[in-house]
C-alpha cells in the first residue's frame, strides 16, 4: 500500500524546506500531494522569489487520506499557514488520527504551536523561537521525533528531516536508501 503525503504551502515558505521534502518523499515512492492554502494553485517562495504550481487547493480537497502532513517553515509562510483556518481542520484531523505531523523551521512554534499539538512534545525549532512554546519540552537536535510529531531546525536541516519522514512513512532501509542516492 502507498504511502500518502501532504505538504501544505503558502506564499513566503522557505523554497528548501519545501522543495526537499517533496523531491526526497517522491523518490521514495511516496504518493505526494502539493496543497496551496490560498485560492490559487501558484504560490511563491520567500527567498528565490520561486513560483510553485501546486496540485490542489487545500479547500478544493473533500477527503483526507494522507498518512503524513507537511509543514514548510520561512516567514510569512508559517504565519500565513496559522491564518488559515482549513490547515488548522487538517492538522488536528490528523493528530486526532495519531498521523503524521512534520514542521519545520518557524512552523512548529507558528503553525502548530497554537493549536496545541505541542503541549508536553520534545519539538525542535528555528533557533530563538523556542521561548514561544513553553508548554513544550524543547531540544537542540536537528530533527527530534516524538510520537507522530516530527520536528526540525531550518533549511539547514531539511534534508536530514525529510530522510525522518521517510523513515517513518517507509523504513530505515528504505530512508537510508534516499540518503545515500543524493549523497546526504
């Protein structure tokens, strides 16, 4: 059975944060689906200036059968994501559903800090933010996971976390596997 990934973007996400999980989870064989949390299908990242045109919308979907979510990081991306009340529904459906949750850079303080998905979690974060999240137990790791809350640091760290989420949807082999092909 396939393996089903989400990852959530809005204009002003960091491009690696969201580029590397979605090259690195497709060569795993990952079915991944690209989300715009806005009406338009073409988002734009914060520092390239990079257009993506996203698969869907994430208002056009009308099922959730993602065995993970994917939360880029960068500024205002992570704000913007927050705003929206559609990734809000989305990231508690799937925490209800123990599903994965993967949030990087700003976005496990910006994004999943507030609805709570954090309240007694080891979560790592983009350095400084972590003050935000005192109801959260905070670790100098680049990626930490803990339970289906899987966590890192920046663009810096991105590929590490993608080879995580591999790991976790897949196996070690098969996340180890990715990481060796591209040289991580």
């Amino acid at each position: 059975m396939t393996k089903k990934a989400i990852i959530l973007l809005a204009d002003g996400f960091e491009d690696v944060e969201a580029v590397t999980p979605i090259d690195y989870l497709r060569r795993a064989g990952i079915e991944v689906t690209t989300a715009s949390i806005s009406g338009s299908l073409t988002v734009t990242s914060r520092w390239g200036g990079i257009k993506l045109i996203t698969d869907t919308t994430l208002a056009e979907l009308d099922e959730y059968g993602w065995d993970a979510v994917v939360v880029p990081g960068g500024m205002p991306g992570a704000s913007n994501l927050a705003a929206s009340k559609e990734t809000g529904l989305l990231l508690r459906k799937m925490a209800d559903e123990n599903k994965l949750i993967c949030a990087i850079c700003a976005s496990p303080v910006i994004v999943l800090g507030p609805l709570g998905l954090l309240k007694g979690k080891k979560f790592t974060c983009y350095p400084g933010m972590e003050d935000k999240i005192p109801e959260g137990i905070w670790l100098d790791d680049r990626v930490v996971v803990d339970g289906n809350i899987i966590t890192s640091r920046g663009a810096g760290t991105a590929g590490q976390w993608s080879i995580v989420i591999i790991q976790k949807l897949l196996d070690e082999a098969a996340g180890k596997k990715i990481a060796e092909d591209i040289l991580l």
